[in-house]
C-alpha cells in the first residue's frame, strides 16, 4: 500500500541518518532525543515500506514517551503506529491508533494533526469497506484542514473523500470531489496528491463507462500544468492518461503519451517522478506488443526504484520484465529475472517483497503448466507471508492455493487453504477477499456434486448443490457490501447455476437477468455468455424452447467472439439437447444443469458425467466404455518329434485392461531405469476426501521440454511426451482449460 504523508512540515531524514541520531542519543542516555529518533526512523522506514521495522521502532518511542508523560510525543508516535499498521494492512489495530492519536491531537488543540488523524482513519475504512464511516472521517478532515487554509489536506481529503464515494456507488460525486482535489494542488509539492486525485477520476470515469471522457479530462489537466510550468505534475497526468489509453485498449498511443512523460520526467530530474515514467513506458510498450522497448523500460523502472527503496514499485517494474518474457515464450528468462529479484530480497531478509516474488515464479511455473512446482511456491509465498506477519499477503496466498488445489483436484489441501483464508480474510474486514475465497468454495461444491452424479448418488449430489448456492450467495452479500460489480456478477452465475442443478427454475431466472444487468453495465463478456446461457436453460426447463434457443445462440457467438472454445462446445451442446428436449427424444426435467468451473468458465460435461445424464438409450451405450477386445486364435500343441498332438480351434482369450497408474509407473520405469523413489513415506500424492472421479476432466497438455540433466545426476522420475497415442500430463488443470489464468500480470489501473 503506497502511504502519503499528509503533514510535510518538517524535512525528510533517511534510515541512516536516523539510525545514527539514535545511536547517539543512547550513547549520551537522553531519553526524549532517543523517542525523537525512533519516531524519525519509523517514518523513514514508512517511506520505504519496512512497516513491521517501522512499527517495532515506533513502539518502542512510545514506551519512552509513555515514561516521560510526553502527550505529545504520544500522540505523534501513535500516529506513525496508524500508517504502520495501515501498511501492514490491520484495519482493526490501525484504526484503534488512529484514534487514540485522534483524541490526544484533539485535547492538544493541534487541528493540522487533528485533520491527519481523520484523513488517515478515512482511508483504513476505505481499506476495510466501511465506506459510509470513511466518507465521514474524509469531510470532518476537509473541513479542519480549509478552515486552516491547508491546501494540501483538503486536497488529500478530497481525494479520500472521492475514494469513498466510489466504494459507494457515486461516482458522479466522485469525480466532482476529485476534481476539487485537483484544484487545490497549487505546487509541484502536491504531486503525490495529485497523483491521487488522478486515480479517482479515473476510476470514476471507469464506474460510469465514459473512458472516452477521461482522456479529455486528463488531458486537460496536463495541458493547465504545461501552461503553469510544473514539468513533474505535467509527467504525473502523462502516466496516467498513457493508464486511461491502455484500459481502452489503446496500446500504440499510451506508449507515445508514456515517451512524452518519460522526457519531461528527466527533465524535471526528479528519479523517482522519472522511474514513475519509464514504469509507464514499460506498461504502455508491453500493451502494444514491444517487447524490447517494453522489457527495457522495466529494467531502468525497476533499478530506479531499487535505488530509491520503493520495493513496492520495483516489483511494479519486475512484473513488466516477467510478462515481457512470458509473451515471447521465454519461459527460462522470465523464471531467471523473478528467481534473481527473489533471492536478492532474501538475502536482505525483506520477507515482504520475497513472497511477492515468489507468487511471480509460481506464475511462470503455471505458464509453463509445471503445476507442481507452481504450488510449491505458492506455498512457499504462504509461509513467507507469515513469518513477515504480512497478514494481506498471507491471505492472498491462501487463496491462491486454495484455487489451484481446487482446480486439480486437491480437496483437503482446497478446503484447509479456503478455511484459513476465510479467517484472515475476516480479521482484515476485506470483504472483497472473503467473497472471493468463497467462490472457490462454491466450485469445489461444484465439482463434488458432478463426482457424485457421475457415481449415481444424487442425494449427495443435490447436497452439494445447495452447499455451493449457500457459499455463492454469501460472497454475494460480500461484494455488494464492497461495491465490487464484477464480484456480484461472479457471485451470481455460480447462484444462478446451483439455483438450475436444485431445479428451481425461477430463482436461476432472476439470478441470470440480475447478472446480465450488471454484466452489460460493467461491460464483462465473459460474464454475459454465462448469464445468456444460465437463462437459455431457465427458459428451456421452463418449457419456453425459443426463448431458450435464442439466448443459447446468442451465448454460443460470444463464446467464439472472445476465443473461448469450452464455452463453445458447453452452448453447441445444450443446442443439442434442447433440439432433442422440442422433437420429443428427452424429457426437458431430465436437463443436468451447466458444468461451471473456477467461478466463470462453462465447459462441457465430463465424460464420466455425460455417460450417466445422456439423452437417450442408444446416445449411453455410445457413451459407455467399449468391452475389452476378444483375441481368437488357433492353438497348436506339437509333441517331441514334431507331430501335432492337441488342436484347439478358435481359442479365445480375453485381454486384461492396465490401469490408468500402472500406465503410468511403466512409463517412469522405462524412461528412468534405477531410479529410486521412496513414495510410500512422503504420503498419498492427492488426498482428496471427495469421490474418486472428482477429477473427472483432465485436459490433454502438450509436455514441456525438460532440460538436460547435469552430469551424474539421478535421472527424472515423472512422465514427458506422449505414451500409448496420446499426450499425458501428470497433475494437469481440471476444468481450467489448456493454460491457467495468469496470477502475477499487468493491471494497468495502479
């Protein structure tokens, strides 16, 4: 989380000079010098976001000044522990900091820290969702601060003020409040306000779909900007319209705006206005597909940054180097870069940005669909998060393993991942994250229910059926509480499907309709073929055939439009069976539902599922698995001296079918002879407590190409490359098609 300051009264120290100011005083064994010291120390460790160093240093002041009766010192030094704990994100301990400091600045008489105090109790509101509270906090800090004549705090205040409104659905407001926070940015010394002000506009604009809109306001307070002579605040509106380009899809001319920022950055000679810049470069190439230019603006970013200690937007910057290699399939360069920034935050014990990275090799380990080895970095980001006590990037790494287990099959690591990050995910009140979580909650539900379809059990079927409309509608209430559309839309396709598995065909109406609306306002596709199809099948297990003909071929075009040939075949096949539901070959109560997989992706249903739910007698013996073949022969018996003695005629031996795990175990021992592998002491590989056919899509991925082993080393124990006349992976995506989603990209909205 990127903190400002909101009081810039007295000059910046670095940790440097602070460490050896309290040095000194402990030295000399002045007390109130040495609390001096640890706070100056704490606020430069802010500036780089070392906020448990900050928060341990600043603790440590406020027991002297505690000592000392010093209210205020107190005071400032609870302040500082509010921004630490922000950073950290702990809404709950930074909000009790912020105000106790809020009450002491207020028997002090200091309004400028009283104003400071609300501002920031504004935004870890904003961070927990409390966004009524924080508009609140937001004006009583805009007002203290004009009534001082603080251009700096009301343009601040502003901005959070804006911030709120969006989190409540106002983005007109939005807009007219930072605006106003625009307009009281008088000096290149309000730049990060600016900054600020910016993001909000833009997001409105975004709220509102008028993205058009906001290349000419952004461009218009570049131009204001130019005519005044601020270079740097100029380059700030350059960036961020190259971001307002790059969400149009734009990628050509965000890299032309980024160039022009870029220059007056230099200009200004301001490094850390310039590494902003060239970070926006390398974004903005990335977009429109140049690679080199894009892969170079990255690393000049990422080594400004690196210098200044911004360790947050070093990993901004590495993320453009990592995705630039991705495009180009360089899969070894782009583990290489993320290995090297990994290593070199773990040599620094900065376990923070050391899990960051490491969740940027799992990422590239999914790309290459080295799924094991994605997870065991995941899983490595999880236990580095915690020792760090990063609580936010310990809850995201949860989930992160809780949708891989969930996509191959790993129920009980799944549902312990989904558990833990629940609980963090509450004690951080992010409602956005609980939704989420809760999600893949609902997919596992989903999975165990076509598991228990395919194994003829329907009770437990429809158990958990409902089990996943009982965890959707939950992350629904979440994400309308957090004003998050895209959350609501997810949220009501996994509803709208349990609600047409539960054959309650009127609710999976209402939920599909709800779900257009918000996909259309919000302009997510992807979302709108779900709810089309979802109401293709209200309509059809309704018994209205063409309505549900046309939303399903409406569904099935924008499935091809977007490149999404699961979708394709899910919608081609439910044209199918409502063509045999009208002329009368199936039964239409007799429609299974829709195969919904990883919250969004409709897929057609597994074969192990088909073979029980098909349309009619002769489609399940096409279904069912052929018999094993007869061998006929004839058998010849010859005695010593080479007469025949026994002649069997039309022998007939039946051939024994091997199993899928014999297959496979052949295949290791053939291709790595003498390899010894002690599998019995490491466990069970998948411990999943669902039905054996939970995993009932494995898609067919093409092998990745294995380096050469090193001289004398023991030989792989896994299988590459195709066996028995087809392509085998081990652990391969179970309904996440033929790649996975990638977790580590570029968001161009930062």
């Amino acid at each position: 989380m990127l903190l400002v300051e909101f009081v810039v009264d007295e000059p910046s120290v670095s940790e440097q000079d602070a460490g050896d100011r309290l040095q000194r005083a402990r030295q000399a064994n002045r007390r109130p010098d040495e609390a001096e010291a640890l706070r100056l120390l704490a606020k430069a460790q802010l500036a780089s976001g070392n906020f448990l160093e900050a928060l341990q240093n600043v603790t440590a002041g406020l027991t002297i000044v505690r000592e000392l009766e010093d209210r205020s010192g107190e005071a400032h030094a609870l302040y500082i522990a509010a921004l630490a704990q922000q950073g950290r994100g702990l809404p709950d301990e930074a909000l009790y900091a912020a105000n106790e400091a809020l009450k002491l600045f207020k028997d002090l008489g200091d309004k400028k820290f009283e104003a400071a105090a609300l501002f920031t109790s504004s935004e870890i509101r904003c961070l927990s969702q409390d966004h009524t509270e924080a508009l609140q906090a937001a004006q009583d800090a805009q007002a203290i601060a004009q009534s001082l004549g603080y251009g700096r705090g009301q343009a601040l205040a502003n901005a959070a003020a804006g911030r709120a409104r969006l989190g409540l659905g106002q983005p007109d407001e939005a807009m007219a409040a930072a605006r106003a926070a625009m307009a009281e940015c008088a000096t290149e010394a309000e730049m990060d306000c600016e900054e600020r002000a910016l993001a909000v506009l833009v997001d409105a604009h975004a709220a509102r779909r008028s993205l058009s809109e906001a290349v000419e306001a952004v461009r218009g307070v570049r131009e204001m900007r130019a005519r005044a002579g601020f270079r740097k605040m100029e380059a700030v509106a350059l960036c961020k319209l190259a971001t307002v380009h790059i969400l149009l899809g734009e990628g050509s001319s965000a890299a032309v705006v980024a160039k022009q920022a870029v220059t007056l950055a230099v200009e200004s000679g301001d490094r850390r206005c310039e590494a902003s810049a060239r970070l926006a470069l390398g974004r903005s190439a990335l977009a429109d597909g140049d690679f080199e230019e894009a892969q170079r603006a990255g690393e000049e970013a990422a080594a400004l940054f690196g210098a200044a200690r911004d360790h947050a937007q070093e990993i901004s910057a590495v993320e453009v180097i990592v995705n630039t290699y991705l495009q180009r399939s360089d899969l070894n360069a782009a583990v290489r870069v993320a290995t090297e920034v990994m290593n070199r935050f773990a040599a620094a014990r900065n376990l923070r940005m050391q899990a960051s990275m490491m969740i940027a090799v799992a990422d590239v380990n999914l790309q290459a669909q080295d799924v094991e080895g994605a997870l065991v970095f995941l899983k490595k980001a999880r236990v580095t998060s915690s020792e760090a006590k990063d609580s936010v990037g310990e809850a995201g790494a949860f989930h992160r393993v809780a949708q891989l287990c969930a996509t191959i099959g790993d129920a009980e690591e799944a549902l312990w991942s989904i558990q833990r990050g629940t609980a963090l995910f509450r004690k951080l009140k992010d409602k956005r994250g609980e939704g989420e979580i809760l999600l893949v909650s609902a997919d596992l539900c989903f999975a165990k229910s076509w598991g228990y379809v395919a194994m003829g059990s329907q009770d437990k079927s429809v158990q958990e059926a409902k089990d996943a409309l009982r965890n959707a509608e939950l992350a629904l209430r979440l994400f309308r509480a957090a004003g998050d559309k895209r959350g609501q839309a997810l949220a009501l396709l996994s509803v709208a499907n349990a609600q047409l598995m539960l054959k309650d065909v009127s609710g999976c109406s209402s939920s599909a309709s709800d779900c257009l609306v918000l996909c259309e306002e919000i302009a997510f596709d992807s979302g709108r073929a779900g709810a089309l199809l979802l109401s293709a099948g209200s309509h059809m297990a309704d018994g209205h055939m063409d309505p549900a003909e046309n939303s399903a071929n409406q569904a099935l075009l924008l499935f091809r439009q977007r490149g999404d040939s699961m979708g394709t075949d899910a919608a081609g096949n439910f044209l199918k069976d409502l063509r045999s539901v009208v002329s009368g070959a199936t039964a239409k109560e007799n429609f299974p539902g829709f195969y919904l997989r990883g919250t969004d992706s409709f897929q057609p249903l597994p074969q192990e599922v088909a073979a029980k739910t098909a349309r009619s007698t002769a489609e399940r013996r096409q279904q069912r698995a052929p018999p094993p073949r007869p061998v006929t022969a004839n058998c010849m018996i010859f005695s010593p001296d080479g007469e025949m003695s026994v002649f069997f005629d039309g022998f007939e031996g039946r051939l024994a079918t091997v199993s899928q795990t014999t297959r496979i175990r052949r295949a290791e021992v053939e291709e790595a002879p003498g390899a010894v592998e002690d599998r019995p002491s490491a466990g069970p590989r998948y411990r999943a407590e669902v039905p054996p056919v939970y995993a009932v899509r494995w898609q067919g991925v093409q092998a990745q190409p294995r380096k050469p082993l090193a001289e004398g080393a023991p030989p792989a124990g896994r299988v590459e490359g195709a066996y028995y006349g087809s392509t085998f992976i081990d652990a391969g995506p179970v309904g996440a098609g033929t790649t996975f989603p990638p977790m580590f990209k570029v968001s161009a909205a930062r």
